[in-house]
C-alpha cells in the first residue's frame, strides 16, 4: 500500500515554477502612485499566479533609467521596465530591448493605443513600447484668482498675448510691494526640454527630426519660443525670475503663489484632491497653433530576460492597459489613459462627467507631436536644459545659450548620420 502510495507521488504532475519578473518604475508626480502599482500587481498575481512580478520605485525617470541600464550592465536586467518613451532610441543603441512584434500572435493589439502615443515607440516598422503613464503638459488655472482679478473664472487664455495679459493682472503684491502671487510659473527644472517643446510647437516648429538625429534649437522659432519664455519673467513680470522647480511648482500652485501653472497632466490627481480653491484645466495657448508634446513613460521588454519572462511580461503589459485598468489608473493618478476604449468604460464615463477636466489632457492628443527623441538622449536633455537654465536665469541670452547647446547636440549626433 505505501509502496503504491509513493509511487502515485511521483507521478503526480509537478506544479510549474512561477516566472519571476522584476519591474522598475520612475515616479515624477504627486499622490500615492507606489500604493497604486502594489495594488494592481498584486490583483494581476491573484489572476496570474505562475507570475510573479516585482515592482522596483528606481527615482524619477532620469534615476530609473540609470538604475535599469546599470543593471543591465552588470548582468542583472530586469525583464521589464517603465521608461520614457523617449529613451527608445538609447535603448535600441544599447541592445537593452527587444521590439514586441515578434512576442504577440495578434499585432492587431497595437492599434488599441492612441496614435499619438505610439508615435515614439515605433521605430523602423518595428514596436518597442507599449503607452502606461502617458500625459500631455496642461495649463492649469485657479478659478478663484481669477474672479478676484476681475476675470472670467471659466475662460483660460487661448494665446501667449493673452497669457501675459491676464498674467499681469493676476500678480499680486502685499503692502510692501513684494509678489504674494505670480500670474503664471513654467517649471525650468527637471523636464525643461518639454516645456520648451511646448511652446517651440506652439510657435510652429518642431524640435527633432523622426531619425533621432537632428535637432533644431537655433531655428529662428525655437529662439523666439525660448524669448518668450524669458520674457515672462524679465520683460512682463508675471512670472519670477531665476529657477522655477519641477518638484515644488504643484505646492505654489496649491498654496496660492502662482494662479497659473504649466504642469504634467499626471498630477491632475493630486491637484484634485488637495486643492482648497476652484480650479480649471486647459489644453496650452496657442501662438501660430495649439500644441505640446506627449510625454510619460512606457512599457519595454529586455533582451535579457528568457523566452518564458519576455511572454510573461508581455501578458503582464496587455493586463495593465487593458481598457478597465488604463481608465483606472487615469482616474487614480490623472495620467492619459492610454487607449479611445478606456474613455468608454462606464467608469471613466462616470469620472468625465462629474469631472471634465479630466479629459483635456486627450482631447489636447489632437494638437500633440511626439516628445523630443534622439540618440543618446540624456545628454542631449541635459543640452536643452542646460541652456533653459541658463536663459532664465540671465546668465546668457536666449539665441547664444541655444547655439551653444546645438553646437554641443551636433557633436554627440554627428555619429548617428
């Protein structure tokens, strides 16, 4: 009997190990956005449970990627990894990924995502990303300031005049003539190659070309983008001078010193539900059209990771942006959801109509180009906002900081023609 008990034990079928997946993930808005990536992994693991998969906070995007290429570097990749979308060509150049045409039966799935925020990672007809946290840069506006400033509360300005216009109206000073409240901040840290984006498209020019290999910071429009933006500050005084901060502007905006910022729709979110004051949400001014850049981070696969991990990672992406889960994780942070589906779950219906703020930043998808992408993308940024800094600042005029800035991208791209 026991013999046959034993016996019986070994050809019971063995249960299959579970595939690991490491995931690192950047964090560049406000809210509880650690909580929220825990609570779905761990609702995809209870559906999935041959999949284990272990999400990594790695900083900000600028951190994450360091972290996920040094990995790589020393033999420990993770299999998968949110990063900006903009790093595709950096990725590519260093063998990191793989594109995911050959991991999916069905390349049908691809074109459930907007267009717009495709557009990055597809690069010589091949997919090397999938859209998660993507955003466009909003305008937000503090209804109340307005009201007070004898403005219309519900009507945001359309173009750059109008911007400083009521810019001007909407500083105020204490009795002592010192600013209590700028009329507008555009953060000039962090992610100041975006908002120069921003408003070099709202001018009519683009900033890159689809190869990855050009930029054009010293065209006439780029220049005047960068004049204005400095304008701002030194000319119409409705912005301060010096350094605006990406990581505070969304405090200044919430405590009152600035009734107008320019900021990720991915803190809409938070701004919600810290905010004391009325607000709006508006899709930028325009000066020869609307426009700005996508930005955010998407999914890629390592090269690194076995055929098992690189199927399961695929599996795990399809689960995170499926329809249901993009409009949650809309609602949860205020990032775009990624597909047209996600807007037209009864979820996201409910939240868009008690709340339209949150679909500016998609409708805004209609003015949007593709974030600046290029080669060796980090120091090229660190180009760009190198000589934003040193703009608003007054260390040097907007045209010269700008060529410096081309001279040095033109070296570091001469090798990608």
């Amino acid at each position: 009997m026991l013999m046959g008990a034993v016996a019986a034990l070994f050809l019971m079928p063995r249960q299959a190990a579970a595939v690991d997946l490491t995931m690192y993930y950047p964090v560049a808005v406000g809210g509880p956005v650690t909580k929220i990536i825990d609570d779905m992994v761990g609702r995809f693991e209870k559906e999935n449970a041959d999949i284990k998969v272990t999400a990594v906070y790695a900083g900000n995007y600028t951190d994450t990627m360091t972290k996920a290429m040094t990995a790589m570097k020393g033999g420990q990749p993770p299999q998968l990894s949110v990063l900006l979308s903009t790093d595709v060509f950096t990725l590519i150049d260093e063998n990191a990924i793989v594109p995911l045409d050959g991991l999916v039966a069905d390349k049908a799935w691809f074109k459930d995502y907007y267009p717009a925020f495709m557009a990055n990672g597809q690069i010589d007809g091949k997919t090397w990303s999938i859209p998660f946290q993507r955003s466009t840069i909003v305008l937000y506006w503090n209804k109340d300031a307005f009201k007070e400033a004898g403005l219309d509360p519900d009507k945001a300005p359309a173009s750059w005049d109008e911007m400083v216009a009521m810019g001007k109206k909407l500083v105020k000073k204490d009795a002592g003539g010192n600013v209590v409240r700028w009329g507008v901040e555009i953060p000039t840290t962090g992610y100041a190659y975006w908002m120069l984006q921003a408003l070099a498209i709202e001018n009519g020019q683009k900033l890159m070309n689809d190869a990855g290999n050009e930029v054009y910071l010293t065209a006439p429009k780029t220049v005047a983008a960068l004049d204005y933006w400095v304008d701002l500050s030194r000319k119409d005084a409705v912005m301060p001078t010096g350094t605006v901060d990406w990581a505070t502007l969304r405090t200044d905006f919430l405590e009152g010193k600035t009734a107008m910022m320019w900021h990720t729709t991915g803190n809409l979110t938070a701004v919600k539900d810290s905010a004391k004051f009325n607000f709006g949400v508006a899709i930028l001014p325009a000066k020869e059209q609307r426009g700005s850049p996508t930005g955010g981070g998407s999914f890629y696969v390592f090269k690194g990771a076995s055929p098992e991990q690189q199927k399961a990672a695929v599996k795990f992406i399809q689960w995170m942006t499926t329809p249901e889960r993009a409009a949650e994780w809309s609602i949860k942070t205020g990032y775009v959801a990624v597909s047209p589906a996600a807007y037209k779950t009864p979820a996201m219906e409910k939240y868009a109509k008690d709340f339209p703020a949150a679909t500016v930043a998609r409708d805004q998808l209609d003015h949007a180009v593709p974030e600046l992408s290029v080669h060796e993308n980090g120091r090229i940024y660190k180009f760009v906002n190198d000589a934003v800094q040193s703009a608003v600042t007054g260390a040097q005029k907007p045209q010269e900081a700008l060529a410096a800035a081309q001279a040095q991208a033109d070296r570091v791209l001469k090798a990608y023609k």
